[in-house]
C-alpha cells in the first residue's frame, strides 16, 4: 500500500520493521525495501519478496557515521575519511563486518555493507526505528531481482502490490540512481560499483586513485553482467549507429522504442521515441524510469543512444551495459 510519507505513516514504518516487516521507502538514490538488519527472518523476507539468491549481501541502512561501529570491525582511515566527507549520502562503504552481524545480511561474507542515506524520509525513519530500539534497516534496492531499479513509490508497487505491508511515498528520488560501493581490502579503496557520487570526488578525499578490482575483493550483485534489465530485448548503440539503424529500418517494420539523447526522430519514424535529458544529471534521474517506461510498450526491440564518454556518464554507461547485455 502506498501511503504519503507524514510523520505518522513514519512511525507506522517504524513500527512495521521492529515487528519484522517489510517496508519501502525513498532514499536520495533509488527507492529501498527495508527490513530490520537485527532479525534475520525479516531479512529472509527481503530475498523471498525480491526473489534474490541468499548469498548477495545488503546494505545497512545506518541514522548516523557514529552507528558504523556497531556493524564494522575496523574501519580503515580512508573509509573514515570518506564517510566524513560524503556521509549522509550516495556512498555505501563495504567494511570488515563486527561480532553478530548476521549472515542473512552479509550473504556469509566477511564483510558488511553500510550507508547513511540522506533523503528526508529515510532520515526520519531510521530516527523513528531507533527509538523502537532499532539499530539499522537492512535494504536493497526496491525492485525484483535483476531488473529495473524503482525511483517512484510506483514503481515499488508495480514490481510487488500487495507483498510488502507499506510503500512510503516521498516523491520520485532526486538522483535516481544506485549509491556508489567502495570497499576496503586492508587501506586500499576499491570501487565495486559506480553510482551517484562520482570517482573524481573520491578520490579528491582518499588523495588518491581507486583500483578499480582486487583479486578476493567482495562480491557485488551489481555487478553481474545482466542486470537493471528490461523485459524487451535492448541494445546500446553509438550515436552514429542508431542514425545508420534508423535510416534503415523498413517502414511498416517492427515496433521500436528508441531512448535518444542526441539524434534527432526521423521525420518516416513509427515506432515510439523518448527523448532523455541532454545533462548527465537529468539522464540518471529518469534512467530508471524511462527504461520501465519503454519496457512497458512490449515493443519488439529497444534501441538506447549510448551516452558520451566523460566521466560524468560512468554510472549511467554501467547500469546501461547491464540492463542491454544478453549474456
Ligand atoms: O543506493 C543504494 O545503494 C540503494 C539504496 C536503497 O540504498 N541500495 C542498493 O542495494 O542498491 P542493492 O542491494 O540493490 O545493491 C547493493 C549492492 C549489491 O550489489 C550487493 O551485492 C552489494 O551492494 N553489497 C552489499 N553488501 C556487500 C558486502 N558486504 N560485500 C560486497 N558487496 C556488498
Ligand atoms: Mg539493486
């Protein structure tokens, strides 16, 4: 059920967690579904709702950079200076995980995944949670496993109705897309998934470069190949590709959804067109969105206008290589 995110329906979230519940709810990135990360069972409701295999980890969602100590072991001097700088915030920190955290959270990983979100609401919940005497919401992103990410309390709703006891609607998510994870492998900073904050930021703080894998780094669901990915078959093409396939395609042919950002919609176009934002902040805000938009027309096939190649587009250029590969 999708209910406005007042202080009342809060501190009924609230509650609905403490009593093992599942609850959505915004976060400045993309939108959550939460369970209380000090009970197991709710967190096996998460993997059965999402359909998720048991052996990815989830984020834990934390009020403040203080509560990391509860979840981490050791917390290296360049995740301190990270979380300093960018927490609360799209960063997701991968740390040595403390005595108790269960294994139901960090899919029997040594290491444990945590994240002071900074959306209004996700603020307020976990204030609400902490004084039932919870100590952090345990959440992926609000969607089934493998497809597309949910940034409206819609999108939450159309991926699980009535599976989930509440859907706290704060407005679609002001970045829409996924927090950047960076892990720790002694002092070595490694980013495991590009995502709303940016590596030049990063590593502006750390004062230096991140390595991009280690050998034994944590596994990250993020990055299966397949993944954020439509139903209708979807290919990434080049500017000058798309423009090429457009000029060839055979009028009436089949239905085409095309997400373009630069080439213009041939005058003889049939199928449907959607023009994305032309700034990569814009673009990432309505990825998810326009990519279920699309999905939803059962178009015969999906053509995306790869984006340009600056680092700005990093996180946009990786969720759609995932969401167009066959693999
Ligand atoms: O922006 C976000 O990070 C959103 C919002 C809701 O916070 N959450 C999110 O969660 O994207 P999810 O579960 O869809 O993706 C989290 C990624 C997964 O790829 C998971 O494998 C990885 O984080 N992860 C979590 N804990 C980990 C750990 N201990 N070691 C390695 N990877 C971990
Ligand atoms: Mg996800």
């Amino acid at each position: 059920m999708i209910v406005p995110a007042t202080t009342e329906n809060i501190e009924r979230a609230a509650r609905l967690l403490r009593d093992g519940e599942l609850v959505s709810f915004p976060t400045e990135t993309v939108y959550g579904l939460g369970a209380n990360a000090r009970n197991a069972a709710a967190v096996g409701k998460l993997f059965a709702a999402k359909k998720r295999p048991a052996d990815h980890p989830v984020i834990v969602h934390i009020a403040e950079a203080a509560a990391a100590a509860r979840w981490a072991r050791a917390i290296p001097s360049g995740a301190q200076a990270l979380a300093r700088a960018f927490w609360p915030g799209p960063l997701t920190l991968i740390l040595p995980r403390a005595q108790g955290v269960s294994d139901a959270v960090t899919g029997g990983q040594d290491s444990v995944g945590l994240r002071v979100p900074s959306h209004p609401v996700a603020q307020a919940l976990l204030a609400q949670f902490a004084q039932r005497d919870g100590h952090g919401i345990a959440a992926p992103s609000a969607n089934r496993f493998g497809r597309i990410s949910a940034t409206t309390a819609q999108h939450v709703a159309d991926d699980f109705g009535a599976e989930i006891a509440l859907i706290l609607d704060g407005g679609p998510c002001p970045h829409g897309i996924e927090s950047t994870i960076v892990a720790f492998a002694g002092d070595t900073a490694i980013l495991l998934r590009p995502g709303a904050l940016s590596v030049e930021a990063l590593e502006r703080v750390l004062g230096r470069p991140l390595s991009s894998s280690v050998a034994g780094a944590p596994r990250a669901a993020g990055m299966l190949a397949t993944h954020y990915a439509p139903r209708t078959p979807a290919r990434l093409m080049r500017s000058p590709e798309l423009a090429d396939a457009l000029a060839q395609l055979a009028q009436p042919g089949a239905h085409i959804a095309v997400l373009a950002h630069s080439v213009a919609q041939p005058p003889d176009f049939e199928g449907t067109w959607f023009d994305a934002p032309t700034h990569d902040t814009a673009y990432a805000q309505k990825l998810y969105a326009n990519l279920r938009a699309l999905d939803a027309l059962a178009a015969d096939e999906i053509w995306i206008e790869a984006p340009p190649d600056g680092p700005e587009w990093h996180a946009v250029r990786d969720r759609l290589r995932r969401a167009t590969d066959r693999a």
